[in-house]
C-alpha cells in the first residue's frame, strides 16, 4: 500500500509529491522525526498543529505514525476538519 503526499501550515497532506508506505509513516512518531497520521489512506503531517489541536496534543501523539481514521470519524469529525487547511 502506498499513500501519497504534499504541504500547508498547521496541517500537512502530502497528495503526489511524495510515495510512503505505512511502515514509512510509521517511523513518523515523535516531534523530532515529525508527526505523521493516515485519514481514509492519505497522509496527514501534524507535526506544527499539535499543540492547536481542539482535543489536545495528547490525542495525536498516540495515533502519530499509525492509521487514525478510526479514531477520526468515531468523533465525530467532518471532512471539512481537515480539508480546508489543506494546501499546496
């Protein structure tokens, strides 16, 4: 499986300029290497928008570098959450 990627500020998602793989993303899990997320197969870089996070930077830190479109939808979250702070 491979995710496309590309960037914006607070949120990052990463559309072609860039392949990872879900062991790629994996290693994206501390704020030094950066924090990475997956929503519905697409990566999202959340590293600078940790500490804006309505939830709280607790939340991402323990889906970083994992698959966290379960938790994502399970809270109710719309499209519009993340799309719009999308850029290129």
């Amino acid at each position: 499986m491979n995710l496309g990627i590309s960037a914006s500020p607070g949120i990052r998602h990463y559309i072609m300029s860039q392949t990872f793989t879900p062991a790629d993303v994996a290693t994206h899990n501390t704020a030094d290497k950066g924090l990475y997320i997956i929503v519905d197969s697409n990566v999202f870089d959340v590293t600078t928008f940790i500490d804006e996070h309505p939830g709280g930077a607790k939340i991402l830190k323990r889906v970083a570098g994992k698959d966290a479109s379960k938790q994502f939808w399970k809270v109710r979250h719309f499209p519009s959450d993340i799309r719009p702070r999308v850029g290129v």
